[in-house]
C-alpha cells in the first residue's frame, strides 16, 4: 500500500487502483427510471426533497437501461412482466446491480398466486433485497447504502 | 322500473320470450344465446348507444349452465342502463360476437377468450389480451389452481433455495 492520505503540502494522493475504482463506481451509480407497483411511489418520495436521496449522489434516475448502473425493482413482478425485465437487465451495461424493492419483488409478497413471479432473484441476480410491504423511503435509502458498502468493498478479482 | 325503460323491457320480454328481473333498480334480461346479435342491434336501436361492459360470471359447480355473459348497455340519450344475461355452457363455451354492434365488443370478448375461455365466433382477432401469449388455462374459471409456491423462512430456507430457479448473471 502507498501513501493513503494527504501528507503536507506535496498535492499528490497515492491509493490503490480498487479503491479509485470502487469509489467512482459508488459516487456515480445511476438507478433506472423504472416502477412496477406502489413501491415506484415509495421510490419517488425517497428522490423528493423531504428524502433528498441527491444527498448521497444516488438521484440521477436514468430513463434508458443503457445510461444506468443500479435497478431498482420496485413493485411485483407479474409472470408477463419478467421477460421484459430481464430484457431491460440485459440492456444495461456491465458493472450492474440490482436492488429488490419491497416484499413482492423479493418473495412474492401477498401475491402467492400463479400470475406473480415468487421473487425477482429468480428473473435477475439481486444485490441487496429491501424489507417493507412497501419500505419507507428512509428503508430504501439504507438498501442503496448498504449496496455502496458491498461495492467498495468488492475486490478487483471480481470486477465485471 | 324507469317510466322510459318499461315500454323498452316489455317489448324485448315479448320478442325473446323471457322475462326482466330488476334488483335494486338495475333491470336484467336472460337472452337466449343465438339471439343475442339481433338482441344488441334491436336494444342499439332502441337507443343504447353504448356498451359500458361485458364480462361473465363462473358459477362453477353450483349451476349447470356454468358461465354466464353479462352485456351492459347505457343509452346517454335516454339516461337509462340495461343488462343482458346470456348463458352459456360449460363444454366448448362459444357465442356469436357482437362486434358488428358495438366495435368495442372486440376487447372485451378478448378478454373474456383470455380469462374465461369463451369463444367468440366471427370475432375479426381473437387472440390473449391480458396473459402472456402462451399461457396455457384461463385463469378466472372456478376451476383453474390459484398457484400456490411455499413461502421462504429462516427454518426452510435451505430446502427452498435447493429447488429454487435462481436468475444466472
């Protein structure tokens, strides 16, 4: 390890090459602009101004899968919409994650029934699953956290 | 009964031989099955422009004619609502359409093709509306399984996840 923090007045910062990219990678990780169910309201509120989520830089909702790093499943997936969700998933340019937002998209909810997917990890490969039926905007601020955690702490072996 | 509805009812009862039921103020006419065509255009005459709704109802096991259609007409000139009722068996369930009367028929008898699987002869695209293209069954006859997977918890959670189809990167 070289030289981690600012010593003196020389102007120069020495880290490693994981760190610089974890760090980018977390300060600029754009959600897409996607809601399936009443968890979407949720997710709006949390962007609003009495959450500010643009407070820890996650604000920026991309409207294309191409443009953003972070799905944020909010809302119950029905069994017509997976296809189109793997799609959108597909679309979206590698390194990405995937939040599960809410009871629905993680488990299947209240809709134990032949028309609901029993969890979105069965559609997509999820990050970090959110509890709350739907989650508060402060629950769903906490999951981005928790998911920042996970990628600064992932290790250059396991980039995609 | 609406003082403008009567004469309506009492000539439809006489031309298909059946006979109007009101409850709460809503008036119905069971309608034999192959003459509900001629029953539409005669009621669209008669100044129902509008077909608000149709859907049907399963009363699978209860009732031999298991499914009935439910046609909903509003006139807006009139101000007056009116219900046709028409049964349909349980054993390829099949009705004219009713397209060439109402043009909004042709969702509606989509829909019900999809969910209750009645088919509806004559109709111009009777394909799936609301399932997945190659869903097998039709979901709100009495008979079709609700789905039922077991729920994941602490104690099972192993069990499940064995059998359980997780997504690939």
């Amino acid at each position: 390890m070289g030289v981690e923090q600012k010593l003196g007045n020389m102007g120069v910062v020495t880290t490693t090459l994981e760190e610089v990219v974890n760090w980018s990678r977390n300060n600029a990780m754009w959600p897409m602009l996607f809601g399936l169910a009443c968890c979407a309201i949720e997710m709006m509120s949390a962007q609003a101004s009495h959450y500010d989520m643009s407070r820890f830089g996650m604000e920026l909702m991309r409207a294309s899968p191409r443009q953003s790093d972070l799905m944020i499943v909010a809302g119950r997936v029905t069994r017509k919409m997976a296809p189109v969700l793997r799609r959108l998933y597909d679309q979206m340019p590698d390194p990405k994650w995937v939040i599960s937002m809410g009871d629905c998209a993680s488990c299947g909810g209240v809709f134990n029934n032949y028309a609901v997917v029993q969890g979105v990890d069965e559609v997509v490969p999820v990050d970090v699953y959110v509890a709350g039926c739907p989650p508060r905007p402060e629950a769903l601020i906490h999951g981005v956290i928790t998911l920042y955690e996970k990628v600064r702490s992932e290790k250059i072996a396991h980039w995609k | 009964m609406e003082e403008k509805l009567a004469p309506i009812v009492q000539r439809l009862e006489q031309d298909y031989g059946t006979q109007a039921s009101e409850q709460s103020g809503e008036v119905s006419l069971v309608i034999p099955s192959e003459k509900i065509v001629a029953a539409c255009q005669q009621v669209r005459e008669l100044g129902f422009e509008q077909l608000s709704t149709m859907t049907a109802v399963d009363y699978w096991p209860h009732e031999d004619p298991r499914f009935h259609v439910l046609y909903q007409f509003t006139s807006l000139s009139l101000h007056l609502s009116l219900r046709f009722r028409v049964m349909v068996p349980g054993v390829n369930p099949s009705l004219p359409t009713v397209t060439s009367v109402y043009r909004n028929a042709d969702w509606r008898e989509r829909e019900l093709w999809d969910m209750f699987g009645i088919k509806f002869a004559g109709h111009p695209d009777l394909r799936r509306i609301l399932m997945p293209a190659d869903w097998e069954g039709h979901p709100l006859r009495k008979d079709y399984p609700l789905g039922y997977e077991e729920p994941q918890f602490t104690f099972n959670f192993d069990q499940i996840s064995l059998r359980k189809p997780y997504a690939k990167e």
